[in-house]
C-alpha cells in the first residue's frame, strides 16, 4: 500500500507539471509531422540554408572547444591506481576529482543543450520548417548531424574514462548498451538491455573496472556483490528496513508507442561516500531504430533516506529517517537528481524511497523494494 500511495503522488505531481509544460512546448503526439511519419518522408536537408549551416558550423566549433577546455581542466593526477584498480585511499584524496568530474559533465551539458537550442532558433526563422515540424522534431535532426560529426552529450564522460589509468566499466556499459540498442527491433524487452546488469550510478561507472572491482581503504571490492539489506525493529515500526547497495529500474511498457522512459531509483554504498537518487532517461523510435534522443521530461524523487553519523548498532533506525523530495525538468537525454554524502551513513527505505519520469506523453515510476 505505501508503494502505491507514493507512486499515485508522484504520478499526480507529474500530471500537474505535464500540464503546465504543454503550454511552453507542443507535445510531441501532436505534433505536425510525426517520428514514425518522418519514416517514410525525406527528411529536409537543414544544411540547405545558408543561415543554417553557417550558424551549425559555428557550434560545432564552440562544442568541440568547449569539450576540449572541460576535459583538459579534470585532473585526475591524485588518482592511484594499482592492479589494473583504481586506488582510494581517502576523501581528501578522492572527493575533489569525483566532483570534477561530476561538475563538469554537468557543464557540458548544459552547452551541449544550449547549442542545440539555439539552432532550432535558427532553423525555424525557415518557415519551410516552421510549418512542417515541431521543435523537437528539429533538435533530432540536428543531433542526428551532429552525431555524425562526432560530438555527443556523453563527451565528456567520454573523455574522463580514456584519461582514466584503468579499463573503465563505464565504457563497458556503453559499449554493450550501444551494440544492443543497433540491434533492438521496433518493440525490445527494454529490460534485457545489458546496461541493466550494473546497479551503479553513473559516476562511479567512471572509478569502477571492466571486472566491477575498485580499491577502496586497502580492500578490494566488487561491486557486483554488494547487496545489502537492514531490517530488524524498524520493519515493525512501519519503514521495512533499507537499501545501502541497490537500484531499481522500471520503463514504459511495449506498446509500440515512439518512446520509452527509464525511471530508476538508486543507493550506491562505497565505504567512502554514498550516492543516493533518481534518474530519467529518453529514447526514440526514429527512421527505423530506437536512439537516445533529448526532449523534455520531468523528473521526481521522493521518499525517505536514513542519514547520521552516529556509531549504532542498527545503523538502519528509522528515527533518523528524512524526507528527500525534488523535481526537475530538462531536456537532456539522461538525467539524475543525485546526492552525495561523504563518510555518512545512508540507507534508502523500502517501500518508501520513489522516482517517477514523464515526458513525450508518456510516464513510470519506480519504488526502491
């Protein structure tokens, strides 16, 4: 019954930001041309104005600086590494280049998405455009270009794990995730993509190697065994207990409608620092395949997370349980709402930790069990 009462509110938290988000941007089911119609239509050439494509040469270069300045300014030179791991051997250590890192891809992201906005400015001064397609619509084309010039919101990502000393599981998961994706047909079991068999947020991917392990306070882990479940006497005190290694993931279901959604909930425990939260992620049926596309949903977290620094024996006691609620709503392909903890317990409570995504007009949500 909790997960239910939570998820109902998500879901009519999203019902009311989806409301009120139409009003700024069209609906992609309503939209003039349609993904699954521009199957069968020649797509047009954006190059074609001049305006255009002197603006998208612009961008490309301003993206391709830009990528070249934030990876540049990363520094993982206090990073040990030993065995083929990577080394953590404190937070003063290990905290400022996980930051950076997790600062600077939010910056690129944000650039990224600034400058395909602008272009879609750009390309609707042309009111062949215009008429014909909708602003998302056009900001698929025009990543589709820039795809095939090599700049991609993961870029940055990109760049951190080929400076990395180690093989990163992060370009593991991409590798297998880019291979299934090519060859998913039009309705895949979304939950067979071999992403999922990682339970760990996005970030840490980057420190982690392609067998799962790092070295943390001189002890080899393996993150692919790390399940951990408290319960005792919270669960009869009404919270069953909590997480501090686990993620939950859910999608639209495959119905052939021209988008999937990923809700995913998520506590990662690494000894050192914690990572908690929710996280979206978009993709759709364009020409044929399934792509990892950008368009406008809204993301929310809620629920209850146990936090102290106290020296319990139950570290799960629920009367250090806090409500965490949040909602964001950006256009990126994959987004999270995340939060960090250093040297502090944190545990997600079962049944009563909740994500939800809405966008393309379609939604889900996922509960932490």
């Amino acid at each position: 019954m909790k997960k239910l009462v939570i998820l109902v509110g998500l879901v009519a938290l999203f019902a009311a930001c989806q409301e009120e988000t139409d009003s700024v941007e069209p609906n992609f089911s309503q939209s003039k041309i349609g993904t699954a119609e521009l199957t069968s239509l020649q797509q047009p050439n954006l190059m074609d104005d001049k305006r255009f494509a002197s603006a998208y040469q612009e961008s490309v270069k301003t993206l391709q600086a830009a990528k070249e300045e934030i990876v540049s300014s990363i520094d993982i030179r206090s990073l040990e590494h030993q065995d083929g791991m990577i080394v953590v051997n404190s937070e003063k250590q290990f905290r400022p280049v996980y930051e950076s890192v997790a600062y600077s891809d939010s910056v690129w992201q944000q650039k990224h998405g600034d400058e395909i906005d602008a272009l879609i400015e750009v390309a609707f001064q042309n009111p062949e455009i215009a008429d014909q397609f909708d602003k998302e619509e056009v900001s698929f084309m025009i990543e589709d270009h820039l795809e095939k010039d090599e700049i991609d919101y993961l870029d940055v990502q990109q760049g951190v794990s080929d400076q990395l000393p180690i093989e990163t599981l992060w370009q593991k998961i991409k590798s297998e995730n880019d291979e299934w994706l090519a060859n998913a047909g039009e309705k895949p079991n979304w939950k067979e993509n071999p992403a999922e068999l990682y339970g760990i947020e996005t970030y840490a991917q980057l420190f982690i190697n392609q067998e799962s392990q790092i070295n943390i306070l001189d002890t080899i882990r393996n993150i692919k065994s790390e399940v951990s479940f408290e319960s005792g006497e919270e669960a009869e005190r009404g919270l069953a207990g909590c997480r501090t290694f686990r993620m939950c993931t859910e999608f639209t279901d495959n119905t052939g409608h021209p988008t999937c959604l990923r809700a995913r909930v998520y506590i990662n425990n690494f000894w050192l620092w914690r990572s908690f939260g929710s996280n979206a992620k978009g993709w759709r049926w364009i020409n044929g395949r399934w792509r990892e596309r950008r368009f406008q949903k809204t993301l929310t977290r809620g629920g209850f997370v146990i936090m102290h620094r106290a020296q319990l024996a139950n570290p799960c006691d629920p009367a250090f349980a806090q409500w965490v609620g949040w909602t964001s709503v950006r256009n990126n392909v994959e987004f999270q709402i995340n939060a960090t903890v250093w040297n502090t317990y944190a545990g997600a409570c079962t049944n009563s930790f909740s994500g939800a995504v809405s966008g393309g007009g379609r939604a889900q949500g996922v509960v932490m069990d």
